[in-house]
C-alpha cells in the first residue's frame, strides 16, 4: 500500500536548495521530509531549520542539522507542515498540536508557506469536522466562554484538558485551548473574526498564508495554488 505522506514529502525536496532556512512544522509528513533532507548529507550540511514543535526539535537532534532556537528565527525561505484540511483558497485548519500560534508566526517570518500532505486533506470547502482551536489567555477565559455562548449560541465549547495530567492544557505560552465545534460549516471570515475577541490570542485557521500544497494520492503528486483545487 501506497504511502501517499510519504511521497508528498518525497515531493517536498524539489523546493529545497543550498542555504535556506527551512522552517517545519509538526506531524509524520514532516518527520518523512526530515528523513528524506537526512539522506542528501551534502544539502543537509548547508541548511538551517527552524521548528515550533518540541517533537519536531527532538526528531532533527540525532541528524545534527543546524536548528535555531525560536527566538532567534528572524527569515524562513520556505516553511513546511501539514494540516487536518485545506480549502480551494489554500486556508488550513491546523487543529491537533494545539501550537498554531507559534506556527503561524512561523509561517508569516516565511517567503512561502507549503502545505505536504496526502490527498484527504483537499476538501472543496472547510467544513465543521474538525474544531476551530482558540488560545485563549487564562484571565479571559470567562469572557471568551461568554462571548461565545453569546454570539454563536449552537457552537459546542470544549476547554482542551490534559492525558497526562490533571487538569488543563497549557500551550507554549502560559495559556489555555478551546476547541469550538460549529454547529454547521461557518464562513471563512466569521471564523477569523475570532481573534478580534479580547483574551484570544489566535486561532487555528490559517487564512491567506499557504501558497502551495503537495498532495498524494491515488491520481499522482499534485502541486497546487490558491483557486486550482
């Protein structure tokens, strides 16, 4: 069986050249890129990477690639990662690190942003089976709740909690996860609107970032731009 996440990273390695930053995000496609960059020792020797991902940084360490610490990323030439969906436009849900906020200021420091995954993850129109993820800051955390019930009254509100743990997931950041699942798909910019509520510091729509997605599947590699899903 065919292996379509590694072959969208496979594909991935064509845009990669000699002295660039490349940023990565999180995910097994992007573990399958790392593998395929570890390979080419000579490219690999002459790149610099940059992730959000805690899993991501422990995966790049046993390869001795030279990695950046977060703060000290100021330029990405190319920055990669997956997505659990992706529309026409190229906007992206990216729900389940529960570290977008630090993937999208990846992405924004990047001269492009690519999508790599397999072919599920193109869908015509984002839809509600994924939630749209807010982190929120633990003092506004009521109003946020009651804006929401407020406003988008047939949303379900889940507060993300912890596995390993008692009590809440804390980001990166010191602040708390609400995944809100609509009730029925939303339009693209009433979910972006989200971010404008006071105490949500962002969300995990990615809008008008992505300038590209590589996608496997069945019919072959395809390289896609904003309005040619």
């Amino acid at each position: 069986m065919t292996d379509f996440k590694l072959e969208a990273a496979k594909a991935a390695m064509q845009f990669i050249k000699p002295g660039q930053t490349i940023g990565v995000g999180a995910g097994s496609t992007i573990a399958n890129l790392l593998g395929f960059i570890a390979v080419d020792k000579d490219l690999a020797s002459l790149l610099t990477f940059a992730t959000s991902s805690f899993k991501t940084a422990q995966l790049i360490s046993p390869y001795n690639f030279r990695l950046l610490g977060s703060e000290h990323v100021k330029h990405i030439d190319i920055y990669f990662d997956g997505c659990d969906q992706f529309d026409a436009q190229l906007n992206a849900l990216k729900c389940g690190g529960g570290i977008h906020t630090s993937e999208k200021i990846m992405a924004s420091l990047a001269d492009e942003f690519i999508l790599i995954g397999d072919a599920s993850k193109r869908i015509a129109k984002l839809d509600n089976t994924y939630p749209l993820v807010l982190e929120v800051l633990p003092i506004a955390l009521h109003l946020v709740n009651k804006w929401l019930a407020t406003f988008m009254p047939a949303a379900k509100i889940n507060m993300r909690m912890s596995t390993q743990k008692d009590g809440a997931v804390i980001t990166e950041n010191g602040n708390y996860l609400l995944d809100v699942f609509f009730a029925e798909s939303m339009p693209i910019d009433e979910m972006n609107s989200l971010k404008m509520v006071p105490g949500v510091v962002e969300h995990s729509l990615f809008v008008g970032l992505a300038s590209k997605a590589i996608i496997a599947g069945e019919s072959g590699i395809k390289i896609l731009e904003p309005g040619t899903v």
